[in-house]
C-alpha cells in the first residue's frame, strides 16, 4: 500500500519532476525523482526518517553516501539507532575507510537509500559493509523506480523495502 502521506509530501516539495533526464546509470527518463530536493525538505525527510525508523527494529543503518547520509542521521536521531556511511571508494586521504563510524565484525546492518534503478550502488555499498564484517540482509529505500534493482539487490542476498514506487508515485498523472 502506498504512504500517500509522503507521496503527497514528495509533490508538495517539487521532487517530482517531468521531461527529458539523464539518469546515473546512463538511461533516460520521462520522469525525475531530485533526492537532495526531499532530502533537504524538513517534512519530507521527517516523514522517511519516521518509516525507516518504525523498520529498522532498534538496528544500526547504514547510509550510502552522498545521497542518503542524511537519511541514515534523521534515521539515528529519530529512531535512536546509530549509523555508518558507506563511502562509494576510499578517501585518500586520513584513514581511507570505506565505511565511516563504528562497525563491529558480525554486527546486523539496514542499509538506507534513497532512489533504486538498477541497484548498483546499494549493491556496492552492500558488498563494502559485509566486507568490512557486518551482516547485512535488509535495505529500505525511498523510491523504488521499478527498473530491476529490486531484483539486482535480492540478488546479492538482501530483501528490499521502499516506502513509495515508481508506480504509486506516477498512478494519477494523466
């Protein structure tokens, strides 16, 4: 069922936006979901923060930098829990970690992001994190755009969950 709730936040925001977009994966697209403008949005990035917090059942989060870094700190503050930024490649610069804050070997893992095509970079984020000893078996993101990442994750090992799809999102745009 859909969270109308932050549909309607999403629009309210002007995140969602139509034309003619280049997508990170080399696609394009008649259709534009702009994450750093719902995540900078005080309601919209309440109302994710609340339903990743009501998910994550009291574990760590993890967020895949850039984008849902602030994802996983409303997600801390508002749930509790504490998080971890996984980097896309290292630093080259201090420490040169590829995951940010305090993880320890063995421990569970949701990893938060925000929009899903194809799934690589949680795909990759994931793969950073189990190597550097978490386990990770779930991720919620909050855009799903039904274009096989869903797929692409549970692939490698991972239920995901998003809060709106592509679909729900679109459904009355004539």
């Amino acid at each position: 069922m859909a969270n109308q709730g932050l549909i309607d936040a999403l629009r309210a925001a002007e995140a969602v936006r139509f034309g003619e977009f280049e997508l990170s994966h080399g696609g394009t697209s008649e259709y534009y979901v702009d994450k750093y403008l719902f995540e900078t949005d005080p309601r919209c990035l309440e109302l994710i923060a609340e339903a990743f917090a009501d998910r994550v059942d009291g574990r760590k989060v993890a967020g895949v930098a850039l984008g849902a870094v602030p994802l996983a700190a409303a997600t801390s503050v508002v749930g509790g829990v504490p998080y971890v930024i996984a980097r896309k490649r290292r630093k080259e610069y201090g420490t040169g970690n590829l995951i940010e804050g305090r993880l320890e070997d063995g421990e569970e893992v949701v990893v938060l992001e925000d929009i899903v095509t194809t799934g690589t970079s949680l795909v990759e984020a994931v793969e950073s994190l189990r190597e550097a000893g978490a386990t990770v078996e779930r991720a919620l993101v909050v855009v799903d755009r039904e274009e096989g990442g869903r797929e692409n994750v549970e692939a490698a090992g991972v239920e995901m969950e998003a809060l709106v799809t592509a679909s729900e999102l679109l459904a009355d745009r004539s």
